[in-house]
C-alpha cells in the first residue's frame, strides 16, 4: 500500500498533514457510513476510500489501483436493506436468494449498459473498465473515476440555477449521448441533475444506469420494464410504468432545464401537467427555450419530442435575445429600489440568487429587467398572500445527494421560504 494517501481524493499528502491540501478533507478520512467499506479497506489491488454516493442497490467508492498507481472509482453491489456480514459480503436473507440474485444480475446489466455505449464516439458517458467479483460472487463495477461534483450539487454550492445558455450548452451534450443511447435501444429512465456529473473542465458525463433497460429484452420479456420514477423527472407513463421510449428520457431532459435555469423546482408541481415556463417566473430566456421546455415536458407522449436529436437541434439553435431589448431597461432598478424600499431590494437579491446570472453581462440586465416588471407586481401583490404561496420554486425532495451537503439545502430552503418578498414567487 502507498504510504501518506488522501483516502478522499486519493492524493499524496505529506506525512502528519491534518487537512488534505488537495480536497479539503480532514485526515485520517472519516469513516464511511454505517454498512459501507471503510476507508483503507482492501479489495483485491484496489484500496477502498471515501464513499461518493448510495443507492437502492449500490454503494460507490473513489479507489486506488495499486497495481497501475491510479484513482478510479467502484460500485459495489450492496442492496440498501442488506447487513454487511462479518467477511463484507452482504447478508443474502433466507428466502430472498433469488431476489438477491435477480439485482445482482440487473446490476451487472448496469455495467454492460454503460459499458455498450461508453466507447462510441461523442457520448458523455463514464467509462467502465471492468466487473469484479470479491466476497465470493459479489460484482463490483469498476469505473473512470469522475473529479467533479453532480450538476445537483453544483448549482446547489452556486445557490443558483445557471445562465440559460450554460443549461443549453450542457443538455445539448446530454440530449448528444441519448441519442446514442437510444440507438442502442436503451432507455436511461433515470436522467436527473443528480445523474449528471459535471467535471472540473465543465464538461459532463451521464452516470447511473441502474434504472436503464434495453427495449428489446423489455419487449421479450414481461416484467423487465420494472417500475421506476422520480417526481418532477418522470412523466406520467413512466409514473404509470406504461409504454416507455425515448420522449421518456426527454420528459426528463425538459425537467432538466427548467432545474438547471430556475435552481428550484416549480412549487405547484403535477405529474400530469406541463412544466410552468421560465418566463413565468421571471427569467430571462428566449421565447424559443420555453417553447423547448413547454414541448417535452408535454404530459402526453405523443406530444414530445420522439428523438433526442430533434430536441438537441432546437436547442442548440437557440440563440441569445436581441441586444437592443436588454439595454432599454437597464437603468430601471435604482429607480424602483428607491420607490419600493426594502421588499424589492430583498426580491432583486433573492432573484439574482435563483437566476444564476452574473449581474455584467447584458443577459443579466434582462434579468434584471424582469425582476424590475415582476418588483413593480410585487409590490402591488403584497395584499394576497394566497396568490404568493400559490407559485413558487422548491427544491428536490427526492435529491438524496443533496444529503451530503446540508448546509448548503438548508440555506436554498430558507430562500425558497421567502416567498412574500420574491417577485420569482410571484410572478405566476
Ligand atoms: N465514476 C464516478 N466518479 C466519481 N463519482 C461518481 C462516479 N459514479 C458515481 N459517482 C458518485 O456517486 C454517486 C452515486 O452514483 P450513482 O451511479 O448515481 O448511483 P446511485 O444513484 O444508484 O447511488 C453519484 O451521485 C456521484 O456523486
Ligand atoms: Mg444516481
């Protein structure tokens, strides 16, 4: 074993330092949580370090290969209900081996999955090098490890959503990898923010197959298509666990956008109704990327995008708004925050924070054009407190990766809680 490695990002740390230099982290790393690989732990070659995330089926590592001295990442198959026995090994409980055994196959189908379309060219998918059995007949995916966070985490840290182009930029790259995905005949029936894994560099990788199926065995073989959905991601069909296909994954994809713009989730949710535009609460975005929203979050299949990548050619086509629109309401701000005194200041903050856009750029003075018009409606919606909490942003209750950072959900909540004070909440 290497001496004076950071077992949370796996870089050489000088002996006694408390605080890794590299990430952070306090050395010794802390304990995983309860029924996880301890950091330090051995498997085979591969040193096991912090756990990066859990799920209903799997448990995934950052790790060292000792044998080529590089850092990589492992999924160990460890159902969430499972005790982990004294050799590691998860307890199969009597009765329920042939449960046991159908996961471990689905999860192995997880790898193959990933490991089908990760090597075609242009797709953003996690490269998977290898399954490995340890603790008798456990899998274990080994996989590229991913320096970066989830596109969840990333705009919860920025306690924003992103400028829209940023959003069209990076969904253009998802909807790219679909597209590859579903020629293939795969759905990913999974695609969420925290599904997206954003690198240092700002490029991106689809991770997490452990939802996916292959159409043709899904055709083949009733029952394949087992039930999965998460709210505000999955349209009804899926809810439903009726036909699927790719206007699936791109329900998901439009639910995407108006996450990775708004920051939040629209507070008047309906599984079986179409997303609010973005406009509606107040951002600045053109006509045409609402229009992209309002078509795949239609709650009726048929109604959606049916290919990935005639939604990625609309997006992509989408261009900034004319400038000349931007300028002319640029100076309106100082104004009103001098007739509107502290209600519209606290809005103007609290939009800028929801808006994730930098207040120099002209796409920023857009926004702040909105926040302007919606400050004015504020201010004169002050009186209908039921109108105020009938809108809305919240933010992801299913996000189980925003677990591992409270501090910055419970901040996002409390802004969401602001809800008299936002023009964003009122603007519906
Ligand atoms: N290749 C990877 N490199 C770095 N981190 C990863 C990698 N794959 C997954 N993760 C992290 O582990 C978390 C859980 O992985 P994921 O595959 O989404 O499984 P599940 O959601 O089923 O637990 C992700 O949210 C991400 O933070
Ligand atoms: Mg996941």
């Amino acid at each position: 074993m290497p001496q004076n490695l950071c077992l949370a990002c796996m870089k050489p740390i000088d002996p006694g330092t408390h605080v890794c230099p590299h990430c952070g982290n306090v050395v010794p790393c802390l304990p995983n949580s309860q029924n996880s690989l301890q950091p330090g732990y051995t498997l085979g070659r591969f040193i096991i370090g912090k756990e990066l995330g859990r799920g209903g089926y799997g448990i995934t590592y950052i790790a060292y290969d000792t044998r080529l001295a590089v850092v990589r990442c492992i999924k160990e198959y460890f159902p969430k209900d499972c005790r982990r026995m004294p050799d590691m090994s998860p307890e199969i409980r009597p009765g329920k081996e042939r449960e046991f055994q159908q996961f471990s196959d689905r999860f192995l189908q997880e790898a193959r999955m990933m490991g089908a379309v990760s090597d075609k060219k242009g797709a953003h998918v996690t490269e998977v090098y290898d399954i490995l059995k340890f603790h008798g007949d456990i899998p274990y995916i080994l996989m590229e490890y991913l320096d970066g966070c989830t596109m969840d985490e990333y705009i919860s840290q920025k306690r924003s959503g992103l400028p829209w182009q940023e959003a069209r930029d990076i969904l253009c790259d998802v909807l790219e990898t679909l597209d590859i995905i579903h020629k293939q005949n795969i759905l990913h029936r999974d695609i969420s923010l925290s599904n997206i894994f954003r690198l240092k560099d700002g490029s991106i990788r689809l991770i997490d197959f452990g939802s996916a199926v292959n159409l043709n065995d899904a055709l083949n073989q009733p029952g394949t298509l087992y039930p999965s959905s998460k709210r505000y991601y999955s349209p009804p069909e899926q809810v439903s666990n009726s036909q699927q296909g790719p206007w699936t994954d791109l329900y998901a994809v439009g639910a995407c956008l108006f996450k990775l713009v708004a920051g939040g989730w629209p507070r008047q949710y309906e599984a079986n109704k179409v997303f609010p535009t973005l406009k509606m609460y107040g951002f600045s975005v053109p006509d045409k990327l609402d229009a992209i929203l309002t078509k795949a979050t239609d709650p009726d299949p048929r109604k959606r995008y049916q290919s990935a990548l005639a939604m990625r050619d609309d997006l992509a086509a989408v261009q900034e708004a004319p400038a000349g629109k931007t300028k002319e309401k640029k100076g309106k701000l100082p104004l009103i925050l001098g007739i509107g005194g502290a209600v519209v200041a606290a809005a103007g903050i609290l939009i800028f924070t929801m808006g994730g856009n930098k207040p120099d750029t002209n796409e920023n003075m857009a926004v702040s054009a909105e926040i302007e018009s919606v400050s004015d409606e504020t201010l004169s919606k002050t009186e209908s407190p039921a109108a105020e909490a009938e809108s809305g942003l919240e933010q992801d209750e299913e996000n189980t990766e925003a677990e591992n950072i409270p501090e910055t959900r419970e901040s996002i909540e409390e802004i969401t809680k602001q809800e008299p004070g936002s023009p964003a909440l009122e603007s519906l």
